[in-house]
C-alpha cells in the first residue's frame, strides 16, 4: 500500500500525474453513478437537467476522493522515503549538535565498519556505512549543513557556490525554475485537455505556494508550527510535501473549474437592466434638477446679501409730487416681482419633493451663512473705497484753494470756498 501511495505522488514524471487526473475521475464517477443507481442509493434521473446535476456531484466527490489520496501519497512520499534524511541515518533530532553527531557516527561506525563486517551482510553494510560517513561529513560542516537543510542532498553535487550566498542563490534559481515551467506546462495540458474555464484558484494557487516556501527556505530556523507538527522533517522536506500539493490542487481546480463555473453579479436579464438604466436615468436627471434650484437659489441669496452695498440711483425727479409718484411706482414694482418670485418658488416647489425641498433649504442655509462670514470683508472694503474718495475730494479742495491765495486776498479766498468743502476741511 505505501509503494502505491508513493508512485501516485511520485513528479519525477510530470506527465503521470496529468495522465492518472484525466482518467480516473471519469472512470470513477461512471462506476459511482452505476453503483448508485443499482443499489437503488439514488433514484434514476427523470429530466436531463437532473441527470446532469447527478453527474455534477458525482464528479466532484469522485475529484475530491482522488485529491485525498494524492495528498495522502504525498505525506507517505516524504514519512515513508525510500533513502532517510541524514538525521534518521544518524539517529539524531534536528537540532543536535556537531558533538551529538560525532557521537552516533562512532557508535554505529562501530557496528557497521568494513572491517567488522561478516561476509553475509558485507554489501549492505559498506553500502550502508558510506551513506553514514557521507550524513557525518554534511551535518559537521555548518554552511552544507544550513544548505542541505533547505534544498537537500543536491547541495553535495554543487560545485560552484562555496560560501553561505552563494548557496541560497544557487537554491533559490532551482526553486524558480519549478514555478515557470510547471505552472506553465500544466497550462499547456489543460488548455489541450480542452478546458476553457479560468479560474481564481488557478492563477493564485502557485503564487500563494512560492510565498510559502520563501517563507520556509528563507528563515534561520523552521517555523514553529511545523516544527511541532513535523519535529523530524526538515525545511526541504517541508518543500516537497508543498510541491506534491501544488500538482495535485492544480489538477484538481482544473477538474472542478468547469463543473462549478463562478457567479454572475448583476442583473438577470435585459428587461431587468433596462429598468436599472432607466432607474439610473431618471436618478440622474433629478440631481440636475436639484443642482439648478440650488444655483438659482444661491444667485438669489448672493443678490440679496450684496443689496446693502450696491449704488443708490440717482432719482430724475425735480419736485417732491415727482419724487412721491416715482418712490410709489417703485414700490408697486418691487411688490409685483415679489409677488411673481413667490408664486414661481410655489409652483417650483410644488414639483419638487420633500426631501429635495429639504435638501435645498440646506444648501441655502449653507450659502447664506458662508456669505454672511464674508460680509464683514465686503464692508472694510467699502469704507477703504469711501475714504479714498474722501481724500481726493480734499485733495482737490486744497489745489483750489491754492490757486485762490495766488489771485485774491485771503478773506476772499474763504469766501470763495463752497460751504461742504469749508466744512470738510474744518
């Protein structure tokens, strides 16, 4: 049994695992649904549409049972290897150190030395003592060390990297060179294999999984969590358990890919979409309405703010009966627009509603009380304006009464003066 589990998650031949994904899950579903509906388990489909839902769920236990079982092989591959790690050659823990090692290597160099060897088991054990002498000399050389905890036995055949750096760019090509060309070449498999579903899963599945093996491979000690599931294991083990999980979640998304396709969000058909457009419409259409009574209204404010400081007109009347006809007529005019404005704010106001009313006498509140801040500022400046003006009028008064001195006596200088400007200088 652990010979089969180890061949299902054996990925030193790429194409086996593709192979065993695309005819297993059909041939099991088949013979699950058979089963089924012979043990009377399921009754038989009455309608397509129910035939093909059986076949739906079929498929995806049938998917989720293989996925089980190639993870299951994956775990055994790694527990269960044909060739141990140098530790469980040595028969020490992982974080021993250098005296531990020296100390099992003399204990068992003692029992399986060629020299103490019998002719019956001699083969064995030379083969059995190099592999020893090979654990001894990787684990007491710090820097091997570090490097065969992290990418394995490989590290003994390298040849260029000869310090710690070196190492770990060395490694880390290798581990990028897998996360290129299998992501790449299972894409090629199943697009030939004749899916066109693309999923999410897919395309963040070998993402997330290099994340994680930086995550391993980069740290000075293995992460707590799977030191204590795994206390034997070592970084480059903890590796290929990932890699075998990698192919067989990347197989079995494409598997399920097509049998659930993801939901579509929006409306559920065109007569539904028109209602949305004509809903967004008439939405659209409202907040125009509301942001050009908010314009007329902030205009009127702004008019009515600004009434104080405008110029008063000068009145054409001659006598006072004029005067009293013109101020009256100014007053029945001023009364009809009133009256016009009020009655257009009503009808306009009718149309609108409450909340619009509502949002409108906030924005007018707003405006006025921004205006009102603003008043202050408005007056300086029309007090700066009246003072200037006040100066040049004196200024030019002086000029007059300068000319004046140069042609008369100073009495009649005075006299000459008008009276506002005497009482100016005064």
């Amino acid at each position: 049994m652990w010979s089969l589990l180890r061949a299902a998650a054996d990925e030193s031949n790429v194409l086996a695992p593709f192979i065993a994904w695309s005819v297993f899950p059909v041939i099991g579903t088949t013979l699950a649904l058979r089963f089924a509906y012979s043990s009377h388990f399921l009754a038989q489909p009455k309608t397509p549409a129910q035939a093909s839902q059986h076949q739906t769920y079929a498929r995806a236990i049938i998917v989720g049972a293989y996925l089980l079982y190639s993870l299951l092989g994956a775990l055994v591959a790694v527990f269960r290897p044909e060739v141990a790690n140098h530790y469980a050659l040595l028969g020490i823990a992982y974080d021993d150190d250098g005296d531990a090692i020296k100390k099992s290597f003399r204990k068992l160099a003692r029992q399986y030395h060629p020299d103490k060897l019998t002719d019956a088991n001699r083969e064995t054990g030379e083969a059995f003592f190099l592999l020893i002498r090979k654990a001894h000399d990787t684990l007491t050389d710090p820097m091997t060390r570090f490097a065969y905890d992290r990418f394995g036995p490989a590290v003994l055949d390298w040849r260029e990297p000869k310090t710690l750096r070196e190492y770990m760019q060395h490694g880390f090509k290798e581990s990028i060179l897998f996360y290129v060309f299998n992501p790449l070449f299972h894409t090629v498999l199943i697009w030939i294999h004749g899916s066109r579903v693309d999923s999410y899963w897919r395309f963040a599945h070998p993402i997330v999984t290099a994340a994680i093996e930086y995550y391993v491979l980069s740290r000075p000690v293995r992460p707590q969590l799977l030191a204590r599931l795994f206390p034997l294991m070592t970084p480059r083990e903890y590796v290929l358990i990932l890699h075998h999980f990698y192919t067989a979640l990347i197989m079995a998304f494409a598997q399920l890919g097509p049998l659930f396709p993801p939901r579509q969000y929006g409306p559920a058909n065109a007569a539904e979409k028109q209602q949305l457009e004509a809903a967004a419409l008439g939405l659209a259409e409202g907040i125009k309405m509301l942001s050009r009574a908010a314009e007329a209204e902030a205009g009127g404010l702004l008019v009515r703010e600004l009434e104080p400081f405008r110029a008063p007109t000068k009145s054409k009347a001659k006598t006072l009966p004029e005067a009293a006809a013109s101020a009256a007529a100014a007053h029945t005019s001023s009364k009809s627009q009133n009256t016009t404005t009020s009655s257009e704010k009503g009808s306009s106001s009718s149309a609108l509603t409450n909340a619009q009313q509502t949002w409108i006498q906030l924005l007018s509140d707003r405006i006025f009380y921004m205006r009102l801040e603003a008043a202050p500022v408005v007056r300086e400046l029309v007090r700066v304006e009246v003072a200037k003006a006040t100066l040049e009028r004196n200024r030019t008064a002086a000029a007059a009464g300068n000319v004046g001195k140069s042609t008369g006596s100073p009495r009649q200088d005075k006299e000459k003066v008008p009276a506002p400007v005497a009482a100016e200088t005064s």
